[in-house]
C-alpha cells in the first residue's frame, strides 16, 4: 500500500478501527457476530474526527466479500477459534494543516485466532487502578474507537505489567472517584445477591459491543442492569468483576490495587471469595452463554448472528 508522507493519519491521528469475529457452525455455515453494531460503531467515530461515514450496507458487505475470499481460514466448529475482523479506515489525501483529508481508505484485516486464553476462560488477573494517568478527558474522544486513544495506554499498560498487574483499571480524568474502564475493555461489576449487573455510564468510555450483548444476556437470566456512575468505594461491595470485549469476551478479575507510598500502604480490594483462583459462577454462566450463541449452540433469539453468503 502506497501512502502519501502527508496524510493526515500520520499527522493527525485521523483514523479509526473495529474488531468482530466470525465462527464456524455445526452445519459448517459461517456466521459474523453483530456486524451492523460495528458499522454504527464506526460511523459514530468517523462523525468525531470528520471523516465520511463508512455506511451500513457498504460495511456489511465488506465483512462479507473478506469473509468469503479468506472462508478457508475460519477456524472449524469445535475448535473455539473465530476469524477476527479489523475493519479500518484513516485519512490518505495529504493535508499539512490541521483540516479533513480529502481523501480516506477503508481496509479490513482478518487472521484466524484461538481463545484469547487457553480452555476460554482465564483464573481471575489482578487489576491495577491507575492514578498517574488518565486514558481519555471527558469531553475527548474516549467514546469513539479512534486509533490515538490506544496510544495514550501505551506506557501506563506496560508500567502495570511490569509491577504484575496484568490489567489496568482506569478512573474518570476530572475526578478520579469513579470507574471508567480497563485498559481495552469494559468494566462489570455482579452483585449476586441483589442480582443486579452494573457497568459504567459515562462519554468516556467506549461503548462495547460485548458488554452490550451480556447487558441482554444478564436480564434474560433474570438480573437488573445499571449502567451509571460507579464509585471506586463501590468495589468491594461486588462478588465478581469482569473486564468484556471482542478479544476476550469475558475476563475474571481477582482483585483491584491502589499502590501505596510502601508495599504496606497499598488497597487491596479482593471479589470472588477466599480461594483467588475461582472463577465466579456468574461470570461462567454469562461466558457460556454468549459463547453459545456465537457458535450456535444456543439459539439465537436475538439476531445477532448474520449469515455469510459463501456462493
């Protein structure tokens, strides 16, 4: 691919991406999970940073026609493999000057991936609660899947890593006294004993895909959602918390930190009970479930599996 030195994707950042997967039935048909809720995904980005709107239907069949010309690389059913789709589009016409591209290409990517962890589900990671950086300001662009937002995660995701926390959590940038999201992927609390399912609501957060299809799954198994502000202190009160996206689906967290000045000073806030490694029943069921329907075990009652047209 030839791009201009000019473009406004190297200067300014104007880009933005998605991420689905597509799976292999039983009867070896091969379905796209949810695909119209990327598109509208997207076109909200490209509204953020003034690019033209990537429609529906001409999304839909660029999924299909990638789809079909690399059917050969979807996993087979019974593997718990999927084909992961990165569907693009970034500003190619040269612009020196803060302004729009006069020009954009829209690419997709897709390549044959596993289980995120092996067996599906991971033992429950420790969170970090990150304090010395924020990923998006309030009125920023924390609520569109734009390419320079990952960036601003960079080194804060690998200073966490480093210290063992294998997952950041961040906090609101104004105030610091409410959850945000993790890293790359949204927050769940569950409390089971109210069954109630709460998520964050605010317009920093990138609105997943995921968490939107377990939101459904959570009242079809007979749970309240809450999508609304959630304080730091609220924490302790949740039995099990997940961290949910594309890549994952679904991620037990163990436990959340807030370091300290010394080792002695930090917060540990543990969910899930005494033993750190179990799994939450909630958080299994919900992974079941969802992965049932992506791969057609379970019925889907919703539409939101569609059909590529592999002739």
């Amino acid at each position: 691919m030839n791009l201009h030195i000019g473009a406004t994707v190297l200067h300014y950042g104007q880009a933005c991406f998605e991420g689905l997967k597509a799976f292999t039935h039983e009867d070896n048909e091969v379905y796209c999970f949810r695909p119209e809720e990327n598109a509208a995904r997207m076109q909200s980005s490209c509204r953020r940073i003034m690019m033209p709107e990537v429609s529906t239907d001409m999304f839909i069949n660029a999924v299909q026609t990638v789809v079909k010309d690399n059917i050969e690389y979807v996993p087979p059913y019974g593997s718990n493999g999927a084909l992961y789709i990165r569907p693009l589009l970034f500003g190619s016409g040269p612009r020196i000057g803060l302004q729009p591209a006069d020009e954009y290409t829209f690419v997709i990517m897709v390549l044959p991936v596993g289980d995120y962890y092996a067996g599906g589900l991971s033992k429950p990671v420790d969170a970090l609660i990150i304090k010395d950086y924020d990923r998006a300001a309030p009125q920023g662009v924390g609520a569109v899947k734009v390419a320079g937002n990952y960036a601003a995660d960079l080194l804060p995701n690998q200073l966490s890593k480093k210290k063992g926390y294998p997952i950041g959590l961040y906090l609101d940038a104004k105030t610091q006294e409410y959850i945000e999201e993790f890293s790359t992927s949204n927050f769940v609390g569950i409390d089971n004993t109210n069954k109630k399912y709460v998520t964050p609501y605010s317009p920093s957060v990138l609105p997943s895909i995921t968490n939107k299809s377990l939101m459904q799954v959570a009242k079809d198994f007979g749970f309240t959602v809450e999508e609304r502000n959630v304080k730091v202190s609220e924490l302790e009160d949740f039995d099990e918390v997940l961290a949910v996206g594309t890549a994952v689906v679904v991620t037990p967290v163990g436990s959340a930190t807030i370091l300290g000045a010394g080792d002695d000073d930090d917060t540990v806030m543990n969910f899930g009970g005494d033993n750190h490694d179990d799994i939450g029943e909630t958080t299994k069921q919900f992974y079941s479930k969802i992965r049932a329907i992506q791969n057609g075990v379970d019925e889907d009652t919703h539409g939101w599996n569609m059909k590529i047209h592999n002739d």
